[in-house]
C-alpha cells in the first residue's frame, strides 16, 4: 500500500509524525478523506478527531482546531492543541467540561460565552475520543 506522511505540529511541538494509508477529518467544509497523491490543499479544520489509518491499525488524534496543508505525499496538521487518543487525561477532560458547562450556565454578564463554548466542545472532543 502506497503511504503518506502525517506531522501533527502545536505551538507545545510536534505530536506525531509517522507514515499512514489515509487521513480523515472533518475541516470547516466537511468531511475530508485523504489518500497518497492527493491534490494539494489547505483548509481550516473544525475542533473534532482525526483518524490515522494503516491496513492493520488506526491512530485517532484529538484536534482543537488549526490547519491542515496537503501535499501528494504529506499532510501537515497545525493545531492549537491535540493529543493522541492515548495520551488524553479523561478527568481532566471531564473537569474542563463541567468548568465550561458552570460558566455557560451562570449567565454572568463577565463571561466570554464564545470562549466557554470552545472549551466546552474541546472538552466533550476529547472525552469522545478516549472513549473509543
Ligand atoms: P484545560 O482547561 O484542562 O487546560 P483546555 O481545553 O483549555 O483544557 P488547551 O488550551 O486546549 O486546554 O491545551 C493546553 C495544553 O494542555 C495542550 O498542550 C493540550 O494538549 C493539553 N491538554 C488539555 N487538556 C488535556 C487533556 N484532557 N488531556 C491531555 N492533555 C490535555
């Protein structure tokens, strides 16, 4: 099977690199699947999983927004923050959910509502993910 290089870079440093079938993840448009030679493309990728896959195995990552930048044969994610399925901390997880959930439902005039929502949705993304 032909493959592709996949870098999954955050402002912390790199969070993966390593050779795979094809990538999916859903960008701001939609649904993207990415196999070897595809056409090259940048797109803004929405907070969600990115799964990894090889003929015996599957990689899901934890993407908290970014980019994503394809080539024939690599695919660059910039991410904000994202964490290998293995390496999320669910408690952790669940407090920054319950955090955003309290901030959300307090009504006060001082909350950033679209900030709360983004923590919230990266929060319950990753939860999501571990889970699987
Ligand atoms: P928290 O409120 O728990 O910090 P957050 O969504 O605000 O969550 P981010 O700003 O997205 O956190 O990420 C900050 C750093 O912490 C990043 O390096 C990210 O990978 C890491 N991180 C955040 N939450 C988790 C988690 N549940 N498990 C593992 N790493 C995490």
């Amino acid at each position: 099977m032909r493959t592709l290089t996949v870098s999954v870079v955050t402002p912390d440093g790199e969070v993966l690199e390593d050779d795979y079938e094809m990538v999916s993840c859903k960008a701001e448009n939609g649904e993207l699947g990415i196999l070897p030679g595809h056409i090259p493309l940048v797109a803004p990728l929405t907070i969600n999983a990115v799964r990894l896959k090889r003929e015996n195995d599957e990689d899901i990552i934890a993407v908290n927004g970014g980019f994503l930048e394809v080539r024939p044969d690599k695919v660059t994610i910039l991410a904000e923050s994202a964490e290998k399925a293995t390496d999320i901390d669910v408690e952790r997880a669940e407090q920054a959910k319950t955090r955003a959930e309290q901030l959300l439902e307090s009504n006060d005039s001082d909350t950033d509502e679209l900030r709360a929502k983004l923590a919230l949705h990266r929060a319950i993304n990753r939860i999501d993910i571990a889970k699987k």
